[in-house]
C-alpha cells in the first residue's frame, strides 16, 4: 500500500506494510518482519534532529522492556530507523524518524485512525492498515522536525502471553517520549 503526497513542496512515499505473515492468532495474520520500512518518506534525513538510533539512552530502552544490546539499525535511507528485541521474546520493535508530519498520515486513504492522544505534550496518532489480514499497529508522535513512529512486530506467535499490539506500541511510546524533542 503506498500513496504519495504532495505536502510543502516534497512528495511523501507512505508505505504501512508487513513484509511477511506468519502464523495466525485467531485468523489474524502476524506481521513477521519489521516494516521495511514501516512508515517510508522520500525526503532528505540530512537535517534531522532525532535518530533513535543514537539519542534513546539504555535507560529509554529498558523502561520500554526493550533489549539495549539487542540494537539492530534497519537499512535505509529514508528515515532514521533501529530496532529492538523486548524481553518477553514473542516480539521486536522498530523505531522510526521521519521529516514528515503526523497530517500526511491521517489523510493517507490507505490508513487507519485508531486513535488521538497526547504524549507528554506531542500529538500522537494509534494507527493501523485497511490491511484487515494484519494486526499492524504504529503508535506515530510529532517530534522534532517530523514523525517518530513506533512499530511493534510479532516474531514468536507461539510464545505466551500475546497481548495487544496497540497496547504495546503504545506502552514503548510512552516509554521513549521523554527522548523525543518537541516541534
């Protein structure tokens, strides 16, 4: 699902997709694989002013249940992006930084507003696909000079307890927002 926009003179590649299904959780198919990415923007990275790569501290990570050691830099060139391994084992999450707005998302036909909230100051929007053969879910804020999106992934349907995977997106976003700069 991609759509592109056309938002201050930059088009925007918007892509919320799973790479892969794994096995299903009462008929919903799992997302197997990180987004690649989750959410993708055709714009320079070159003036960003977050990397969640570089600026969520160990202790970020910890009080989001996410193994620090674990750091795995996703490969592109689009958005600043990292991964993580929670300690509960059954799921990763991706961590995105984009020089796009949270505007471009809610008026993306091919996504899902779950929710509008506020994170400690930062509008933030619970998102999903019209994808209905994926439980994906982004947790997406306004910092810095874009969008950090948060992207929990199942990689262990098998191992229990599952919960939510708003509910953890969620709960990591509250975790790292204090990193997060303002706009």
């Amino acid at each position: 699902m991609k759509k592109r926009f056309a938002g201050s003179g930059i088009a925007v590649a918007i892509a919320i997709t799973a790479s892969g299904c794994a096995n299903t959780t009462e008929g919903h198919a799992l997302a197997k694989e990180p987004p690649k990415p989750a959410l993708a923007a055709s714009v320079s990275t070159e003036s960003a002013d977050f990397d969640p790569c570089k600026d969520l501290s160990d202790d970020d990570l910890i009080d989001a249940d996410l193994r620090p050691s674990t750091k795995n830099t996703l490969p592109t060139t689009d958005s600043r992006a990292c991964r993580w391994e929670s300690y509960d084992g059954w799921y990763d999450v991706g961590i995105f930084a984009h020089d796009f707005g949270l505007d471009e998302l809610e008026d993306d036909p091919e996504v899902v507003v779950l929710g509008h909230l506020t994170l400690r100051g930062h509008r933030t929007l619970v998102l999903s696909s019209k994808d209905t053969h994926s439980d994906l879910c982004v947790v997406a804020m306004e910092g810095g000079s874009g969008t950090v999106a948060v992207v929990p992934y199942v990689i262990d349907s098998s191992t229990a307890p599952r919960e939510d995977l708003c509910d953890v997106a969620l709960t990591n976003a509250k975790a790292i927002v204090a990193a997060v700069p303002a706009v």
